[in-house]
C-alpha cells in the first residue's frame, strides 16, 4: 500500500544545469539492473537535453525538504495518422524516483503534477510505453482502444495513452487511426551509453528476474 506523501515537504521546479549531474545519477540509481543489466536512461537523459523536442518546461524536479527524490523529462512527439495528417502530441521519460522512495506515491505525485502542466501548455496527449498497473491510476488507458498502435508492437497491452484535452483523440479515429514511435532521441547507441557510464562510480550489472532485455 502507498504511504500518504507529505505534501508540506513537498516542491517542484525546473531543473538547472547545476542539477544535471545529480539528476543523472538520480536517473542511473532508479534504473539500475531493472529492464537490464545495468541501464541506459541517464544516458538518453543527458543526451535529450540539447534536442528541440525536449521540452525545458516540462524538465522537472521534485524535492522533499530539500532533498531532490524525483525527476521527469518530456519530449515532443507525434502520431502520424492512417489519412497522412500527423497529431502533436508529447510523451515522457524517463521517470525516476530514488531507490528509498520507490512505491510510496512519489512517481504518481510527480507525474500528475507534470501532466497539469503539460495540459497547461496545450498538449492534448501523452503516449508512454510502460506498466498500465502503475499508468492507469493517472488516467492511462492502452493506446490501441484508442485506435493508436505502436510501431514495434501494434497489438503491444504496454503502449499506453492518456487524454490531456477531452476530445482530442477524436481525431485519430476520424483518420481510420494512427502510429506512434518514439522521437529519435530515445534511440541511443549503446556503446556511447557504456562510456557516459563510466564518468559515474562503478556498479555491479546483474541480470535478474523480470528483466526485459539480456
């Protein structure tokens, strides 16, 4: 079960450059050895900050006392529908929470507030692919009863998407539907990744259970 976040010792900002280093690190330490022997997210973290579809108001930190327990980053992104049209839209990630503050609401708190937001900059949608156990308690549904498939996996349950501005899905299914991939700037070669790694102290890779990747 969830523990109640204190609100009171709760804020939210923008990330600074001072806050790159931390955050990456924060990022490496949420992900390490989850979907796979080590991780690449602060990798594509560091990479995306200096791409044009990375959204600065939307780089977000969370902080409790002071202390930084969480980050997310969005990007711009679209899905390209079955009449030819493309529809803006935005998804996000990675999410990152701080080992001790996993599974305690933390990563619901943060998105939500970054969702608010995002709809505050007029994005009508976020597609993420993820864990609809954990998405669909912020309104997620699986984006294929939406009409959007996933380039990789068109009938893939873990693409996920979730309506900003009510009604602004219609479009898709008045194009007979639509396809989504990821932005260029999450597919990131993985030597490049090793190297960034090594500018951070070393961790044992450990391939376990429930992992995705070899």
């Amino acid at each position: 079960m969830e523990k109640k976040v204190d609100m009171k010792k709760i804020t939210f900002r923008n990330e600074t450059p001072a806050d790159y280093r931390a955050v990456e690190n924060l990022t490496r330490e949420a992900f390490w050895n989850v979907y796979k022997p080590g991780c690449d997210e602060h990798f594509v973290l560091h990479s995306f900050r200096t791409r044009s579809d990375f959204v600065s108001e939307l780089d977000i930190i969370m902080e409790e006392n002071g202390v930084l327990v969480g980050h997310v980053m969005f990007a711009r992104a679209e899905i390209k529908l079955n009449n030819g049209k493309s529809l803006p839209i935005m998804t996000f990630g990675p999410i990152s929470i701080a080992p001790d503050f996993k599974h305690k609401g933390y990563g619901t708190l943060l998105l939500r507030h970054a969702m608010k937001n995002a709809k505050k900059m007029g994005c009508g949608a976020l597609a993420i692919t993820g864990n609809i156990g954990f998405y669909e308690k912020s309104g997620f549904v699986i984006a294929k009863t939406k009409g959007v498939r996933y380039h990789a996996a068109p009938d893939a349950d873990y693409f996920l998407i979730k309506e900003l501005i009510p009604g602004f899905l219609d479009q898709v299914k008045d194009a007979g539907g639509g396809i989504f991939k990821e932005p260029e700037g999450y597919f990131i070669d993985s030597k490049e990744a090793e190297e960034f790694d090594r500018q951070f102290p070393p961790k044992e890779k450990l391939k376990l259970p429930g992992q995705i990747f070899g």
